[in-house]
C-alpha cells in the first residue's frame, strides 16, 4: 500500500483564501506551520458593541498577505485621523 502525504490548508479568516501551509523537518519531526507572509489581528475597542460583528474586538487569527495589509493600513489611517480630532 502506497504512502499518502497529506499538507494540511490554511484558510484567510477574512476573504477565504486556501493555501497549503509550510512544512518545516522531514521524516517523523516534521511539522506544518502558516506560510510567513500571513499574518494576525486582534483588536479590542472600548465600546461595548462595534459595528462589525457586533462585537467589542476584532480577532482574525489567520490573514492572508494582502487581507493583512489592508487591516493594518486601516488601523493607521483610522488611528491617524482620531489624532487629528483630538489635536483641534
């Protein structure tokens, strides 16, 4: 009977994105990690409810490059303007 390999996915929290993540080792003590590009977000508001998901914070554990890099260029620009209002 043949050997099957199989690579275990990882899917993007935000737009779905399958890929297959990367294998560090060989033999027995290999294990499978996300690709490095990937990234997290966690964010925790003061407000009790947020407009998205209805809920205080945001927890994407698993981001996509380009879903990873329009969350944080968002979170600068948001954290940008607030410091503009309170400055005025």
């Amino acid at each position: 009977m043949a050997d099957v390999d199989i690579i275990p996915k990882i899917r993007c929290d935000n737009c779905g994105l399958t890929v297959e993540k990367e294998q560090r080792g060989t033999g027995p003590s290999r294990s499978f990690h996300r690709p490095g590009k990937w990234g997290s977000l966690k964010i925790e508001g003061g407000r009790s409810i947020d407009s998205y998901g209805m809920k205080g914070r945001l927890d994407f554990t698993d981001l996509c490059p380009s879903c990873a890099n329009a969350a944080i260029d968002a979170a600068a620009a948001a954290l940008k303007s607030a410091r503009r209002e309170d400055a005025e």
